[in-house]
C-alpha cells in the first residue's frame, strides 16, 4: 500500500554534507566510491580498473608511458537524516510563536526534503532520558514527516532538561549521519559539551530555535513576570530600561558563546529566529 500524500506539501529546502559519505544507496551526495557515477574522479590504468567501457582514448594517448586509461567516476549515494529533538519544558515556550509549532515546520520539512534527495529520514527526542515514543526508525516514506509534526504541535513538554540526548547516538545505528540536533541550547556549558561530544561520530547541524520575546518585554517600565519552565519557578521584577538592556545583552552574550562552542568543534549553527524559512534554511547550506 502506498503511503498517502498529503494536500499541502511541506517546503522543501536543500541540505549537503562536508565529507564524501559511505554507503550503498544511491542518492545525492559525494561519495568515497567510484564505478557508473557522473562525476569525474581520476584516470587509472586498465590494468588496475579492468572495464573497457570506461577507455579514455584521448588520456591513453596522451600519456607518457603508454599505457590505456581508463575513466574513474564518483558515485553519488544516500545518507541517513536524523533529527534529533530537545523536548524540555523550554521547549513550550510561547512568544511571536509557540516553539513546538516552528519546531514542526522544520521537522516536516526535513523529512520531505530528506525523502526528495533518496535518503532515510529518523527522529530521537529526549528530555531526561530518551523518550521511545519519539523515536521514529529510518523511512523513506514521503509523508513521515506529518504525524510527528501533529504530534510535536499538540505536545506539552514537561521535562527539566535535555540530557538524555546524551544517549541519543544510541539510537543512530552504526553508519555516520547527518543530524540536526534542534534545542534552544538553554542548557549549561557542561551538558551542551556532552551532548556535542556524544554526536562526534556524525555530522551535526545545530539548530538554534529561539523567539524575539524571550529577550525583550516591551518599551516602557512596569511589572513583569518571569518564569523558568524547566525548574517551575517563577519571578516578578520591575522592568525598566537598564533591566531591558542587560536581558537583550544576555541574549548577545548566550549567542556568542553557543558560537564559540559550535566553532571549536566545526560546527555552524543553523539560528531559527521566529518563524520556519525553508529557504533560508537552503541559504545556509550554501554559505
């Protein structure tokens, strides 16, 4: 049986990864094997890649010591798509937008995507520990995006951090994969390491979700109420123009420093500020 389409398609965005990829499907991206591709790899000797199919006479009769040349091409070939999902009580928050709603755009988006370049598309999603009814096996259905986006718009998260995507990479499997890891990283320095250090084995694509208000509270001076989802706690504080500027340089200084741990481990984080952009998204991959 078919898997149903949906009417309306999620947007479709293009993502690539740094290395040649390993595996045995064929798909969109480099990889470290030759043979029937269409992409020009080297020239080797025929005595070495016995295919006469691939004579390359122009090379053989250009080389100095005589020999025949044949034609080595790069195959292109599938690999798998992870998201890897933040479900901490932050992750609830409400501003411009709900999180989780523009969390669900992107979900859905990447496994269309993932489904139009011929590679599998999985989901792990954790607060404390990892939660197997957020686990979503690799697919390559068209649509297996929709019923986890569904289920991220009407979840109410509750739990009081992200650690248990440390164990996430458990869930994996064993081949190297592309892995957007989405959060809104309000974690300590200490988790976020360990998390990062977890994925070293795969390509890992931070996605930063944050949302204007969580830094800014209006123009004027008054009551404001604070709350910190993930310890249940909340605070009222008078909000006046120099509070605002140290809540707005707070937000400076978090982003700067995700940067930097980003940067020290190769990563450039993909920053969703408001609403889900699959075009913006694209953009990214083509810095």
């Amino acid at each position: 049986m078919k898997t149903p389409v949906p009417a309306a398609m999620p947007r479709e965005f293009h993502y690539r990864v740094g290395a040649p990829v390993r595996g045995e499907v064929p798909g969109a991206h480099r990889s470290l094997r030759g043979g029937g591709g269409q992409e020009f790899r080297a020239h080797a000797p025929l005595v070495d890649a016995p295919d006469p199919r691939r004579l390359d006479l122009h090379a053989s009769l250009r080389d100095p010591f005589g020999r025949w040349l044949v034609r080595l091409n790069r195959e292109r070939r599938a690999v798998p798509v992870v998201l890897a999902l933040d479900l901490s009580a932050s992750m609830g928050f409400t501003g411009e937008r709900r999180r989780l709603d523009v969390v669900a755009d992107f979900a859905a988006s990447l496994a269309w995507s993932a489904s139009r370049n011929g590679d599998s598309f999985a989901a792990v999603g954790a607060d404390e520990a990892v939660r197997p009814e957020w686990l979503l096996p690799a697919t390559r259905a068209r649509a297996a995006g929709v019923p986890l986006a569904q289920a991220l718009r009407g979840f109410v998260p509750t739990g009081r951090d992200a650690s248990g995507l440390r164990l996430a990479p458990q869930h994996l499997g064993t081949r190297r994969a592309l892995v957007f890891l989405v959060s809104d990283f309000h974690w300590s320095d200490a988790l976020l390491a360990e998390v990062l250090d977890a994925f070293a084995l795969h390509d890992v694509v931070p996605v930063v979700v944050w949302d204007r208000l969580e830094y800014t509270l209006g123009d004027g001076a008054g009551l404001a109420t604070l709350a910190d989802p993930e310890r249940g706690t909340r605070r009222t504080v008078w909000w006046r123009a120099a509070l605002r500027e140290r809540w707005a340089g707070a937000a400076r200084e978090r982003r700067e420093a995700l940067r930097r741990v980003f940067a020290a481990r190769r990563l450039r984080p993909l920053h969703i500020d408001g609403a889900f952009d699959a075009d913006a998204v694209t953009w990214h991959f083509l810095q």
